[in-house]
C-alpha cells in the first residue's frame, strides 16, 4: 500500500486538491494516492518546475525522450499528456490545469504552492491539539470504547470549564468528556486514538482495492458530531439528500440555510471553517462524484454540475423544468451521471417499457448521460404496473465495476434496494423493505428504514444475516431516504431528526380570541370535532414513524386511542351521530391506507369500508343523508381526486337524516375525476355543497359545486392561494385559510343551482398551524361558534450538527443486540 513519503525536508508541489512529489513522481488527491505511471509524471514535474512558463515540446524530448525519433516521441508526449489530464480529471478544451499552446508546448495554469515535507507531517485527518486543547467544534459523543458517556451535571460542566479555560467553555462548543477534565494528557490520548482509526482508515483508502481479505484491525468506532457556524441550519424538510462525504472521508459537504438562502458548504471533518461552494444558491440536493472533483446538486428542477477546482456551474439536464422529477442523483467512477427523473418518451432517447392498461404516465426511471448533453432512460420500470402500480427509482451509488446500486418505491412501505447489471440488464434484490444504500469496499450494505442506519453483509452477492443498526432517529428526505453519507473507509456522517415540536390546542373565536384548551401540549395535528362539540379526533406524532389517532373529550378531558397505526399523516373524522370514527389505516397488510371504522370506545376490531388499491384519507362527513367526502391519491397526472361515499341502507336508498348507518353497511362510491388536484374536500351541513381546494403545490383557489351531480364549479372570488374550506352550521358561510388569516365568505343566493358568494373578509390572524399535504388543521365548532386551532410552543428546533461515526464497520464485530441501541 502507498503511503505518504516520511523523509522530512523532500520538495512537495499542492495546487488544487492535489500534492505532487516530484523525487518520486507520487501523486496524491485529498490525500488519496492518483495512479500515475513514469512519463506523465515526469511530464507533471517540468510543468510544475518550470513555475507557469511555457515547456516547449523540444524541451520535453530532449529531457524524456533525447534517443526516439521525433515520431516515437511526437506519439509518447500525446499520450503521457492525456495520461496526465486523466490523473488530474482534466480536459484539453477547457484546461485546469495543463494547457495546450499550439505550436508552442504546454503551460501549467493553476497556482502552485512548494511546500516542505514538514510542514504536512500530520496526516491531514488527525486533529492537531496544542496546549490540550480540544479541536474546535468537534464533540466528542463516545469515549475510546465506543460508550456514550451520561448527560454531564453541573459539577462536570464546571470541571470542564477549569479544565479547559474560558474561551472554550464560551465559545459554544462542546468541550471532552468529564474523564478528561483532569487535564490535557488523558485527551490527548484520546485524540492518538482518533487518529489511530483515522490513519488506518485512509490506509485502506489508498488501496483503492474493493475486495478485502479481511477487515483492518484498529480500535472500535468513534462518535463524533460537528457543530455548524451560528448562521447555518442543515435544512431539515427538504426532498433529496443533503449531505454527501468525500470517497476519502476526510470532507463532507451539505446543503445548509443562510438566511433563508440554501447554498451548498464543505468542511473537513476536523476542521474549524465551513467553505462556501460558489455558484450553488438555490440548492436542495447534491451528489459527489467518485473521486469527489465535481458536485451534481439539483435547483428549481433541475440538475446543475459544478466543478469544485473551477467552480463553474452549467445546467445539465433538459430544459422542461418538470423534468427532474425527484432530486437524486449518483456518478459511475467514470464521471457519468445518473438522474432520477420523469420526462415524456419525446423528450429523451431510449425505449420504456409498456406500463399496461390505462393512461400512461409519464417515463418516471433512472436516467443517464455520459457529460449532461444527452439524457437516455435507462432504467424503465422493473416490476409491471398492473402487479405494483407506478414505481419511483432513485440512483444511489455506482459500484467501480459499473453496476449501480438503486432503490424502488411503490407505496408507503414498499421499498427495496436493487443491485443492477448493467451489462445485462439483470436486477438482483438486495434488501426489502429498504431504502438509501451503499455497499463498502468490505462488502457491507448500508441502508436504511424506520428511522434507522442498519448494515447486513452480503454474502456471495446476496444479504445475509443478522442486521446491525448503526445508527437511530436519521433524518430523512421525501421517499424514505436517509440523510446520510459513508466513505470507502470506513467514515459515515449522518443527520439526526430533531426534537418533535408540541402544539397547544386552543379556541378561538370569530373575532381572534383565544382560550387555551386544557389538553398536555404534544406534537398534534388537528382532525375532527363531533357535532355536539364534545370530542375531538387528534393525531398525535409520538415519534417520527410512529403515530396514533385519539379521542379527546372536551369536558372531562378523557383520551381514548382509536388507532395505533396511524398513516402520515393522519387523517379521521366522526360519523354524523359520533358513534365512530372514520379513518385510515392499513390494518390487515394493505399497501395503500383504506378507510375504515372503528367504534368511539376504541375497542372494536376495524372494519373496512371502502375497499381501494390506492391510499384513502377522510375529511367530512356533515350529516347521515350526506356523502362522506375523502381524497384518493393515485399514480396518475392528477394524482389526488375528490371521492364521495354514500352509505346504503338494505333497500338501496340512503340512511334518513336522522339515522345514522351502522359501519357494516354497504357504501357506493364515486370518484370526481376533474384535471389538476383537488383536496381538503367539505360537504356542507345540509349535504347540498361541496367546497374544496382546486390545485395545491403553484396556483390553487377554492371551488364550491353543488351535490349530487357536482357537474359545474363557482370558484369563490378571491380566494386565489386560499385552501382548506369549511362550512359554518347554517351552510351559508364558507371559512378558509389563506397566509396567516382565516377568512369567510358568504353565500350570498343560490342561482340556477349555482352559489354566488359575497367577497370574503379576513375573520382574524395568527401563527397557527399550517393546513398540511392532506388535513387544514383548522376546525369549526358549531354549537360555540368557535374554532379550533394549534400552535407550537416553539419553532421547531433547526438542525444544527452532523454526526460523524469513524471506523464505523468495526460493529459488525459485535452482536447486534449490542448495536440496536446505539444512536
């Protein structure tokens, strides 16, 4: 295995990422060693000997090649040239590097920096610790074992403080472990340790080998989290990954917020400074390349390569801003990128395969570019559309032999990882259900569900088991993927799910006051009040994959749980009568959550009452003769549709008013299939109007038709951007939200079966909670004229930190009962 040359005072050239030993022709990138063989290298040498000026092509013969002929040498000179642009992953039309001058010779272009060896004698991952002191904004979460140390007391915050003097304990960063307080020999023991792993870790990098006969030796994994500069936040809610480590695990690079601004930073993982990538603003997701020289990072729908020694950023992919559809992106070791996207057949090159009957959707797969100029699908869906419905493909790593690593989405909790031949085409299931991915140079498959960073071995190509859990509560992106990063070394760096945010329960009345409702503030979402006024059904975010609907009595405060396995989120509401409850679960297997009823004492079995191949949410249910209005979301061009639900008595007429169907009855339903998306459906009181949200994600207003037929829709007037409708007691006056307010219109006659509405006015404003993808967390109380909101006690809390896990693998020594607790 290469190492780095110890021979204190040997020249060493750095320009780039790059350092050169001209003595021995090595070369290194981010510390890695950059095959390059005996001409190009001596090439590289006189380029950099000769301090920017130009190397004449006479020069370089009589140097390296002074007994060829001129043919011999004009043909050597071209390729060690070419070598040597292919070592430093550079080009000859846009040059980095080495320039070409035409009839001339060759000129290096970037600055360069002759160094002594003794200036880098510290491997350049080790913290270098003077005066005991501990890196900057490096904690530390484990000792040496690997055991997370208990949360410290006052006693040990103030030990460290003397230990370490007051510019660390004021400084915000987090100081050793209360062991080490006695003084800076027992901490520097410590950082030995880390650089122990660490330079074994960058050993193994070196190899570059993707087989190893047996795992390295050294001490177990170490915990470490670096704390971000005061203006960042690592924003949490955005869909891709953000987060990406350097193959040689030394950098990691994020997508952070700065005021309000995304931008993509690197920084070492002992280092103090956060860099700032230029030309990246307006970015929400990112992949590194294999040899971590260029960033693919997606803005405003589409995918934008930036060269990270040049910095310059281009657009590479097509210019329909629909096209990338789900920003996950991966590169082959030969710098080819992967895409996951949805475009029409028209728009790329290549074949899909046949999606089976009904409309097609548009070729959501994995797409594929040599240089970004030309996008072929190439991946259409595996598995068919009757069997599985729409499949979503994300790219998630690209192995050295070319196979990429990649992951499937059909529902909610079907994921799985596939390993692809690509070659011929073959698809070998790894792990399921699964999603994110990565298979280290040992052959371990690091992937990711329910919250956690799990590690299987796989044994001749395929999982076996047990399973390790790495790491819990990761932060996730939409889809399931985890927020996270490994190397080939043995490093991983993750972000952790921040606290859930409590909302207090409040009243509020027409004029904007408020009274606290006096319920335990808790993490709620707001779903149904009974017609009495009495109940209310709550979901309640008990982590963030676990979920359940409640009763809450508003009188006595009695809280009863209808629903353990809730969806998210969760969606309910009562039964005219309030003697269920009608949710969504997938009680019995269901891929897709169906609507169901479960009895007001919470504890009957379901009963399943609409019987559906694609998710169901319920959100009104006015009275007994009135349909039971929900949303279906399907894989379609208008994925999310109004449905009715209208119960059926023995002799095919609808229940009386006054009665209300027991759950067992039969249900006829009707899907109102218009274009664009419709959602947070209301029936009025007297089951005569239905108001929902037309559009939701660009323009959206509120429409307004009347049942049965529903056949012509009255947009309310101005309620552009407006959503999540609800009917007063008299069904003559319809609330929405728009922006901070809530606002009423009122219906002001009925014309030719059409409703007209008065302009409507702002009722009052606050900082309640949002109307989310499904639910207007917002209700309306008709025996107190009253609403019901919620508002967080507090912002939920940014995140702040990356973790990082050193030598990570060294777990799968243990046994996974071990492991399963660690976070």
């Amino acid at each position: 295995m290469d190492q780095a040359p110890e021979k204190r005072g040997d020249p060493r050239y750095r320009f780039g990422q790059f350092d050169f030993e001209a003595t021995t022709g090595r070369l290194w990138r981010n510390g890695l060693v950059v095959r390059l063989q005996g001409q190009p290298g001596q090439v590289l040498a006189m380029l950099l000997a000769a301090d920017g000026q130009v190397v004449s092509r006479e020069q370089l013969q009589k140097t390296l090649w002074p007994d060829d002929s001129y043919g011999d040498f004009d043909t050597g000179l071209n390729t060690a040239i070419k070598k040597l642009r292919q070592a430093l992953d550079d080009s000859a039309q846009n040059p980095r590097f080495v320039e070409t001058l035409p009839r001339m010779g060759y000129r290096f272009l970037a600055p360069v920096t002759r160094v002594e060896l003794a200036q880098h004698a510290q491997p350049y991952l080790t913290p270098v610790v003077e005066s005991g002191e501990a890196p900057a904004e490096v904690r530390l979460e484990a000792g040496a074992s690997g055991q997370a140390p208990a949360e410290p007391g006052p006693a040990a915050l103030a030990a460290r403080t003397d230990a370490h003097g007051p510019d660390l304990a004021s400084s915000g960063l987090s100081a050793p472990p209360a062991e080490f307080a006695a003084g800076p020999s027992k901490w520097l023991r410590l950082v030995a340790a880390i650089a122990v792993v660490v330079i074994l870790a960058a050993g193994v990098a070196a190899g570059r080998r993707w087989v190893f006969p047996a795992r390295m030796a050294g001490p177990g994994p170490l915990r470490l989290a670096i704390a971000l500069p005061p203006d960042q936040e690592v924003v949490a809610n955005l869909r891709g990954r953000t987060i990406a480590l350097s193959p040689d695990g030394a950098e990691v690079y994020y997508v952070a917020s700065v005021s309000g601004t995304y931008q993509i930073f690197r920084r070492k993982l002992t280092g103090t400074d956060s860099e700032l990538i230029p030309g990246t603003d307006g970015a929400t997701a990112l992949a590194l390349s294999r040899n971590g020289s260029r960033l693919l990072f997606h803005r405003d729908g589409q995918a934008w390569l930036v060269d990270l020694d040049g910095f310059q950023a281009r657009k590479v992919a097509p210019p329909d801003d629909s096209w990338v559809a789900q920003p996950y992106f991966a590169f082959g070791e030969d710098g080819a990128m992967f895409v996951s996207g949805t475009a029409n057949s028209a728009q790329v090159a290549g074949e899909r395969a046949e999606p089976g009957a009904g409309p097609e959707p548009p070729a959501q797969g994995i797409y594929f570019s040599a240089d970004g100029s030309q996008w072929v699908l190439e991946m259409p869906s595996v598995v068919s559309y009757e069997l599985r419905g729409g499949e979503y493909q994300f790219p998630l790593q690209v192995l050295p032999d070319g196979k990429l690593l990649w992951a499937a989405a059909w529902a909610p909790r079907e994921r799985a990882i596939y390993l692809r031949d690509r070659r011929t085409g073959s698809n070998r299931l790894l792990a399921e259900p699964a999603m994110n991915g990565h298979i280290t140079p040992d052959g371990i498959l690091l992937h990711y569900w329910q919250g956690e960073l799990r590690a299987t071995r796989l044994n001749g190509g395929s999982p076996g088991e047990p399973t390790w859990t790495i790491a819990k509560d990761v932060l996730v992106a939409s889809w399931g993927l985890a927020q996270a990063s490994a190397s080939d070394n043995g490093n991983l760096v993750y972000l952790e799910a921040p606290p859930l945010a409590n909302a207090q329960l409040l009243w509020v009345d027409e004029a904007g006051r408020e009274s606290a409702i006096p319920a335990p503030a808790r993490p709620y979402s707001l779903l149904d009040v009974s017609r009495d006024g009495k109940r209310l059904l709550v979901g309640l975010s008990e982590s963030y994959i676990t979920r359940s609907i409640w009763s809450y009595h508003l009188s006595n405060g009695e809280w009863i749980r209808l629903l353990d396995d809730a969806t998210e989120p969760p969606a309910a509401v009562w039964s005219p009568g309030g003697a269920y409850a009608i949710v969504n679960s997938y009680s019995g297997g269901l891929r897709f959550p169906n609507i169901m009823a479960v009895l007001a004492d919470g504890r009957s079995p379901l009963q399943r009452i609409a019987p559906s191949p694609y998710g169901q949410f319920p959100l009104s249910w006015s009275s007994a003769n009135a349909p039971l209005a929900f949303v279906r979301s399907e894989v379609k061009e208008t994925s999310v549709d109004v449905g009715l639900l209208y119960p059926q008595l023995e002799d095919g007429h609808s229940a009386p008013n006054e009665s209300e169907p027991e759950p067992g009855v039969a249900w006829k339903q009707r899907m109102l299939e218009w274009p664009s998306e419709q959602r947070h459906p209301a029936i009025s009181p007297d089951g005569k109007l239905l108001a929902f949200t037309q559009g939701y994600a660009g323009a959206r207003e509120i429409q307004v038709c009347m049942l049965p037929d529903c056949t012509e829709r009255v947009t309310v007037p101005q309620s552009q951007q407006g959503h999540a409708p609800l009917w007063d007691e008299t069904g003559k006056v319809l609330f929405f939200r728009l922006g901070d307010g809530v606002y009423a219109a009122r219906v002001r006659t009925l014309a030719a079966d059409r409703p007209v509405f008065h302009a409507p006015a702002r009722l009052f404003a606050g900082n309640y909670l949002q109307p989310n993808f499904w639910n207007r967390e917002m209700l309306y109380d008709s025996t107190s004229r009253r609403f019901l909101m919620a508002r967080r006690l507090k912002p939920a809390e940014p995140v702040r930190q990356i973790h990082v896990v050193l030598n990570w693998e060294s777990l799968l020594a243990e046994s996974p009962s071990k492991t399963a607790g660690r976070k």
